[in-house]
C-alpha cells in the first residue's frame, strides 16, 4: 500500500513539472512576440509624431507672434494655391448664382513652424491648431454664402514639414453671384467665375498664386448638371485695384457652361409652333360656322398666353428681349393673326349678305324681264355660268343708277370670243379679292404656312 501511494505521489509530481514547463514556454513565446511587434512599430513609425511634449512647444507656437504674417516687414511672402473642385451643386437663372462645393489647398512657407525632425516626415493636425498660427485670409469676391464643412469635425487640414512649409486644406461650398448674359436663352452658353483674394494684405505683403498653373485646378469626371453641358475649366490671376486699401493679387476659377436645350424643345418651342399649326385649322372651316372658329382662335391665344407666362415666370425680369422672347411672341402674333383674319372674314360676308338684300329687295322679282340673269360672284365660278349669261346686256338687266354696285358683277356677253370673256372675269374678281371671304381663307391656307416656315429658317440659323 505505501509503494502505490508513493507512485502515485511521483506521478503527480512529474505532471505538475510537466505544466509549468509549458506555462513557462508559452510566456516566452509571447514576450518573444511582444519585443517583434514593438521592434517593427519603431522602425516604421515616424518619430516627429511620437513627441511626449506638448504640441505647442514643438511648433514653438508661444514663442512667436503669429497674428503677423511670417517675413513680416519683408518682401511679400508667396502663397500658392491650388483647387479641386468636388461638385458643382446648382444653377440659378432667377437669382444669377451658382453653388460649388470644393477642396481649397494653400502653401506657404513660415519658418517660425520649422521642427527637428530625423526622418524629414511631417506633422498632420485638424482644425484646433488653425486657430493659433498665421494663416492667409483669402476669401471669395461676390460670394453670397459660404461655409467650412463641419461634419463630423471641422473639415480642415493642417500639415506642417520640418523646414516650415505648410499646407492648409479646406472643405467649403460656396455660392458666388454670376453675371449671365439672357439675350440667347435658352440657345446660351454661360460663363461663371469663382474669385480668390486676400482680404487684408495687399500685392506688397502677399502674393497669391496659382501653384502649378493650369493644373492647380482639378475637377471630379462625374460632375453634371441637368440643364448645362460643362465644357471647361481653367485658371486666370490679375490684379485688383480698390482705390482705398491699393492693389490685391486676384485668382479665377472659370467654367463655361452650355445649356441642353433639347427639354425647352419639349416644353416651350414645339407646344408653341403646335398652337400655331392648330389656328390654321380655322381656315378650313366653314365661314358661317361662327362658334366653332371663335372657340378655336380664343383657345390657341390662350395657350400661347400661357406658355409665354409659364417661361418668364422661372427667369429674371431683364430688360432686354430673350431668344425664346422672339420665338414665342411672333407664334402669338401669327395666333392673333388668324383671329383677326376670321374677323376680316365674317365682316366682308356681313357686308355682303347685307348689300344682297337690298339688292333683292329693290328688284324683288326678275321673272318678267325678257332674257336677264344677274349673277352673284363669291369668288367660285365655272365656265359655264359665264357662258349661260351670253346675250344679256348691262341695261335689261340693271338700271343706270345701280351700275355701281360693287358686290354683284353683272356681265354683258355678245358674240366675242371665249379668250375676251375670260379676260373680263379675270378683271373683275381681281378687283374684289380682298372683299372676297372665300379668297381671304384661301390665300390664309399658304401665306400663314410659308411665313412660319420662313420665320423658323431664320430664327434656327441665326440663334443656333
């Protein structure tokens, strides 16, 4: 009994000794981990960023004035800029602005940052240190609003190399004014400006730049605006004068856009140039039928009222006249026209039903003169009813008195020829085409066409 108590002893023993070897390796195993990972973690990481002090003693920010601008008193210290444009949001006619959302980048040079640094690796901090140094004060000219993005932090960037460059970034939108010039609309294309200058220091104390020229200016492929073709983007930079304060070096941002015109196609010119085909349906309806052409007219005059109100409604009250202008008010001139072509029309048949009465009723019967036929011309005759007329002369038929009676042709036909008959007619309905109703609504089917058509040549060559 005691040698199995004595070998169950050792056998625990031997387990124990066991797991405190393992214990043992797998501690050394992880210190061993441990040393790699920190080893790993001083080689590569950048040692100005290590610092155990404060930031500010780094920078040396309390050691030095920074509400002046570095060099002060020297010669003016360049600031180089440069743009990426992130999104151009929206164009308005109505107010003549534009809002644009952009990263604006400045670099400058202030040695009062300059650091120690071993790996020549710079230092990167938010917005909280903006605050403390000198920045440039650039800002934009004819700017209506404008804002830094605050979401979820200040949307700034500070990033300053051991030598004292510095590179300032932001992230803004803007809406600045754009003067646009209507005289084209909606056949336009529109060119905007977004202007960079300092506020307080002038050409002697600040000279802002373009940075790498045209290629300071980057924009996003997927920019686009639903009414504007964006055609391009460049830089310019020129001096501004202020008869108070001097001269301040001033940058541009220019666009040029061009406007698609293919939605006013659908919503102004072919609903327009359809009302004007519509009030020439008049002219194939009856004369008499008053109502039916009344209707007509006053419908297509309101419509064109209509388009021409909904138009100017989304733009500015400029004081001088469009290209939609011209192209809508001449369609509402060429609707009035065919209103007051039925007018014209109806008048003359008034006019004629009238002197065709009193006609009647002075010779009420003609049945008892021998040989006599009076014919009343409206403009639709035949050969035939001339022919009818032959041997009828002007007295057995009219009294001396009534030969001035513009609105019935009497005819007086002897053995002439057919050619000299003819030639007779053709004098005598030339002389009353314009009190003719039916020859008005007539020559209206092809003078209204064609001067539309005419119209529409012109105007498509000249603003396209």
């Amino acid at each position: 009994m005691p040698c199995f108590a004595k070998l169950f002893l050792f056998v625990l023993y031997l387990g124990l000794l066991v797991e405190s070897r393992k214990h043992r390796r797998r501690r050394w195993t992880s210190q061993l981990e441990v040393q790699k990972a920190s080893h790993i973690y001083k080689k590569n990481h950048d040692v100005t960023k290590t610092w155990k002090g404060k930031t500010e003693q780094l920078l040396r920010v309390d050691d030095h004035d920074f509400t002046m601008r570095p060099a002060f008193g020297g010669p003016a210290i360049p600031v180089g800029v440069d743009v990426q444009v992130e999104s151009l949001d929206s164009i308005s006619e109505v107010d003549m602005d534009f809002t644009m959302t952009l990263y604006l980048r400045h670099y400058w040079k202030d040695e009062r940052l300059s650091f120690p640094s071993t790996t020549n690796k710079s230092m990167t901090f938010d917005g909280r240190l903006v605050k403390k140094i000198w920045v440039p004060d650039v800002f934009f000219v004819h700017s209506k609003r404008s804002f830094i993005h605050d979401t979820t932090t200040d949307n700034i960037m500070l990033r300053v190399f051991p030598d004292g460059h510095v590179l300032y970034s932001m992230r803004i939108t803007v809406t600045a004014m754009c003067n646009m010039d209507f005289s084209r609309f909606p056949l336009d294309t529109q060119t905007c400006s977004l202007e960079l200058e300092s506020y307080a220091y002038t050409d002697e104390d600040l000279m802002l730049y373009w940075k790498n020229g045209n290629e300071s200016l980057k924009t996003d492929e997927k920019i686009s605006l639903s009414q504007f073709l964006i055609q391009k983007f460049h830089t310019t930079s020129r001096l501004a004068f202020y008869s108070s304060t001097g001269w301040y070096n001033r940058l541009y941002i220019n666009f040029t856009l061009r406007r698609h015109i293919f939605f006013f196609l659908l919503q102004t010119y072919f609903p327009a140039t359809l009302m004007v085909m519509l009030s020439w349906v008049s002219f194939w309806i009856d004369r008499r039928a008053v109502p039916a052409r009344v209707s007509l007219g006053i419908t297509t005059v309101l419509t064109m009222s209509t388009i021409i109100t909904g138009v100017n409604a989304s733009m500015p009250r400029v004081s001088y006249i469009k290209a939609v202008d011209i192209y809508l008010w001449v369609s509402f001139v060429f609707v009035f026209l065919s209103v007051l072509e039925y007018a014209a029309v109806n008048y003359l048949t008034t006019v004629q039903e009238r002197k065709e009465r009193k006609l009647r009723d002075r010779f009420p019967c003609t049945c008892g003169i021998p040989h006599s036929k009076t014919m009343m011309l409206d403009g639709t005759y035949s050969e035939s009813d001339a022919n009818s007329l032959a041997g009828y002369t002007r007295s057995q038929m009219v009294p001396e008195e009534e030969k001035q009676e513009k609105m019935v042709v009497h005819l007086t036909m002897s053995n002439e020829s057919n050619s000299s008959r003819k030639r007779g007619l053709k004098g005598h309905v030339g002389m009353r085409i314009i009190q003719n109703s039916h020859a008005i609504d007539k020559y209206s089917r092809l003078i209204f066409p064609g001067t539309y058509i005419f119209f529409n040549l012109i105007y498509w060559s000249v603003f396209s």
